[in-house]
C-alpha cells in the first residue's frame, strides 16, 4: 500500500490497568514487510538506536524497564557493514509503571528510531504518543 510506502514503521501506543495504582504501558512499532527497526543499543558510528522518552508523562513513574516482546535479530548490516540488532517485523515493548496522581495521569512518549530497507534508510525520526484516560 502507499501508507505503508510512506510510513514503513508505524507506532501505536496503549495502556491496561493492572491495579488502580498501576499499569503497563506498550509502545508497539508496526514494521512493514522488508523494513526493519534498529535495537535498543547501537555502537557510536551505527544507526540511531530505538528509544522511549517518558519525561512528558503526569501522573505516573517508571516501575520497571522496557521490555520488547521478543529478542532482536542480531547480524552484520549491509548498510553499516557492523554487527547491529534489529526487529524485522511487530515488535511491542512494554513498561510497568506506578499511577502517582490518578487525576492527572497521562503517558507520553517520545520515541526516536531508524529503520532501513535493503535500499535505504529512513531518517533518524521521533514520534510522539499521548495517551489519557477516559473521564466520565
């Protein structure tokens, strides 16, 4: 599709309730077939690394890591020509984290990433997701 042309990582952002002070938040990247998404720690001279920057959240704290759903691939990069990591489909990374003031309770994450292809490479990119609860 043209979408996926456009945007060959795409994120989605949600969190689930576990206890009223607590919650999991989960950063999902959607990667297209053929793109892939660099790991979470890249050498100096290699590709800008996967990161979450929660310094925008109210109301909350990290209670743990984040955690990606499965392990990367792990291999020399044709384009860097080093051996780097990289998620080669969905990848979904989630935190644990402690409601502090359920009033103003909001996540939200700045996420800098690169992905490539076997062709090219998208620019060192960040996206920012913003999730609230439902008021009543």
């Amino acid at each position: 599709t043209a979408m996926a042309q456009e945007r060959p990582i795409r994120w989605r952002l949600a969190v689930s309730r576990v206890a009223p002070d607590s919650a999991v938040v989960t950063v999902r990247a959607i990667v297209a077939p053929g793109w892939h998404l660099y790991g979470t720690e890249m050498p100096a001279d290699g590709p800008r690394p996967t990161t979450f920057d929660f310094s925008g959240s109210e109301g909350v704290e990290p209670a743990g890591e984040m955690t990606p759903d499965r392990a990367p691939v792990e291999g020399t990069d044709e384009m860097f020509g080093a051996p780097l990591s990289w998620w080669d489909a969905p990848v979904a990374f989630a935190m644990p984290v402690r409601i502090t003031a359920p009033e103003a309770f909001t996540v939200k994450v700045t996420v800098g990433f690169m992905g490539c292809n076997d062709v090219t490479c998208l620019p060192p990119s960040t996206q920012t997701l913003t999730y609230r609860p439902a008021t009543d």
